[in-house]
C-alpha cells in the first residue's frame, strides 16, 4: 500500500551522481522501484514528459541492484527474461536459501526407511513432491544432516531437487552403456546407477582431476558398482570412448540458478563470463552427441542441462545442436517446468525449443535449471545424413550470419578440427 506521488520524477543525472556517494537509503530505493514499476504499467499515460521506457528500466535495473546487491548488467538480463516485477520475485527468492533436500539411495534402502530413520534423530521432513519417488526435504534437524550413520553408510545423498530433474529426464534402462559427461560429486552418476539397479556400465567423467576424489567417495559410500570414473576433457571424449546409449551433459555454466547458495555470483558474473561458458558448452554438446550411437536398440538420447537461466548458455546451445547435428528434440517426460523460449531479444530459435524445461526460484523452490532431450538421428557428423555439400555449406553460411562474432573463431576451429 505505498502512496505513489503524482509528480514523480527520476532523478537527474547530479542528483544520481550525488546519491552514489551516499550509504543506500533503502526504504527511497523500494519506494522509487514501486513508483517506476507503476509507470512502467501503464507507460503512455503515467511517464514522465521527454522520458523514454529505457531510462526507466535503467534507474529500475540501478535501483534493485543496489537494494538486492547486484552488478546492474545482471539486473538487465534478469529484465530481459522476465516482466520486471518477476524480476522482484526472483531476487527475493534468490535471498532465502533453497529447502535442504535429500535422494534416497534405492540400492540401499527405501524412502520410508531413511524417513523413519532420520524422524527417530529428531528430523523434521517430508516427500519433496508428487514428481519425486526418492527425495525428501529436511524442514529441521537435531543431528548434521551429512554426517548420521544412514548417511555414511550410503542410504541417501544431499542433493538439490532440480539436479533430479536430468537423471528423470534421462530415463535410462537396465544393461545399457551410459555416460555422464560432467560427473562430479556424483550426485546424478549415483542416481543413474541406482534407476539402472547397478546393471549395464556407467562412466562417469569429470576433465577436474582434482573433483575425481570426492567422485570416487559417493560412488564407493552409495554402493555403486556398474561405473567407471574417467578424468578426460569432455569434448575429446567421442574419441576415446564412443557408441553409447545415452549421454547426460550437466554443462558448466554461469551459475545463475545456484544465486541463494553463492551469494558473490551476484557482483561477480559478467558477459564474458556468460560468452565463454556458452561456447564451452556448444564444443560440448556436439561431444555428447557425437558420443551417443544413434543406432542403439533402447536409446540414442542426450540430455542436456544447466544451473543457470541465460538464454545464451540454454536454448541458444541447443538451437546451435539442432543446425549442427542430426538431431532432434522430444518432450523432457517431467511433468512441470516453464517451456523454454523460442524468441529471445528478436533472435529466433527452432520451434521445438518450446519442448524443453526451465525452473526457477521464485516459481518452483527450487535452484534456476534448465533440461532438453534430444534424440540422435543417424551417426553422420552434419546437420542431415547425406545432406548435398551445397545445402551444407548454405546452412554453415546462416550459421555464421546467426552467431556472435566470438563464436566465430571457435567454429572455424572446429570445423578444422573435423576435417
């Protein structure tokens, strides 16, 4: 119920000036974001004469990254992806900490066990959800979550709920050849083992020699036993090992999703930061593809997923999969999530991007996500089998047109690589 005044006005360039050099006056700051969000609402009538939309949204961006302590290039791509008082919710969201949540380890034991179990130490918890068969939230605890007997001997793992999400998406079976690109800690290796029952061959892989321990540790405390840890770049992988039935790529990402739990993202990640993970990401995906036999009897599936909610290291990298390989993306199987965008700041990605999921804080509870599926159409190394040279080469030339100049260099690199 804040009083809005008739004559409100932005402050001028000095006053913003003089106002940097002051400690921030919190309760002005929320008064003027509310003001300059009623404005925004109905701009035609309420902005202020000779004012364009932009310098509203630029004091807004200013505004709030001050009172939530945001880099305003951060505050400007949040405005980006959402309506701005979203924007409001989503960094209020991003200042409580997620609910602690827990995976029960169905090689060792079974959800109402553990449940039984921890609410005899003095836990307080319940199921995270109707989507979920194994994970349960911890609402308070007597005893350190990881450090009771249930938890060293293997019967379950802290695990964020959105990193479920992939592994569900995944869906492997029984006796298949599975890969998990990006592996450690072994969250999702340990709950791929536990949906395979231990059967089949897993390989974990992390390029980090030095995340490989603690791998190795939740693997060997979660009873695992049908997996193989690798320490090898994912993008050579293709090369070393090859033909498999699925392919989970848990890409390196900004992080943006993860903001409640590392509070220095917020004054820390820039567009650099945004532009080498997506290109990273991009060599990546085609690794994984490339990884998978599209001939496999029960799959040929990749999933692919992130901790962030850019765009550039989302959609735009499967968009980048879809016109590089034969590939194509099918429903994700979880049944809740925004679909992901197929327009974004008037660059347009292939329509079936709207098959894939994103998950934010201030909507689901839990961390900022992202999953696609694709399925692997043929083994040839293009966009189509025995596409004419011409149509390749046609298709190469848009993808360049397309591209920001920085990934330019990276494809020609690749297609040398290829070659």
């Amino acid at each position: 119920g804040a009083e809005f005044a008739d004559d409100f006005a932005l402050p001028t360039e000095e006053e913003a000036a003089a106002e940097d050099e002051r400690a921030p006056d919190t309760a002005m700051l929320q008064q003027r974001v509310q003001e300059v969000l009623r404005i925004l609402v109905n701009f035609r009538e309420r902005r202020q004469e000779g004012v364009d939309r932009a310098d509203y949204v630029d004091r807004l961006a200013r505004d709030l990254g001050k009172l939530h302590g945001y880099i305003p290039f951060l505050v400007h791509l949040f405005l980006d992806l959402f309506p701005p008082a979203e924007v409001i919710e989503l960094m209020e969201a991003n200042d409580k900490p997620r609910p602690m949540t827990i995976r029960v380890n169905t090689l060792k034991s079974r959800r109402k066990e553990v449940a039984d179990a921890l609410i005899a130490r003095g836990v307080t918890l319940e199921p995270i959800d109707k989507w979920s068969k194994v994970g349960l939230v911890i609402f308070d605890s007597q005893v350190p979550i990881g450090a009771t007997p249930e938890y060293l001997s293997g019967q379950y793992m802290l695990q964020s709920a959105s990193s479920f999400l992939p592994c569900l998406a995944l869906q492997p079976q029984e006796h298949e050849k599975v890969l998990d690109m990006c592996a450690s800690p072994g969250g999702k290796t340990t709950y791929l083992a536990a949906l395979m029952k231990n059967t089949g061959t897993l390989f974990s892989n992390d390029a980090n020699a030095k995340r490989l321990k603690g791998l190795v540790g939740n693997i060997q405390r979660m009873g695992v036993r049908n997996t193989v840890v690798t320490n090898y770049d994912g993008r050579i992988y293709p090369n070393v090992l090859n033909g498999f039935d699925r392919v989970l790529l848990d890409a390196p990402c900004s992080g943006l999703g993860v903001i409640s739990k590392d509070p220095s993202v917020r004054l820390q990640k820039d567009e650099g930061d945004i532009s080498r993970c997506s290109a990273l990401q991009k060599e990546l995906i085609l690794a994984a593809i490339d990884s998978v036999d599209a001939n496999s009897k029960s799959g040929g599936v990749i999933v692919f997923s992130t901790c962030t909610i850019t765009v550039e290291e989302n959609e735009a990298t499967v968009d980048y999969a879809l016109r590089r390989r034969h590939v194509k993306l099918v429903d994700t199987g979880l049944e809740f999530g925004v679909p992901g965008f197929t327009r974004y700041r008037g660059k347009n990605f292939h329509p079936s991007l709207n098959l894939t999921r994103r998950y934010y804080p201030h909507i689901h509870n839990m961390d900022g996500f992202y999953v696609a599926k694709l399925v692997k159409l043929s083994n040839v190394k293009g966009p189509k089998p025995l596409a004419k040279k011409a149509e390749q080469e046609a298709a190469e030339d848009d993808d360049n047109e397309d591209e920001v100049q920085d990934d330019d260099q990276e494809d020609e690199e690749e297609e040398t690589g290829e070659g």
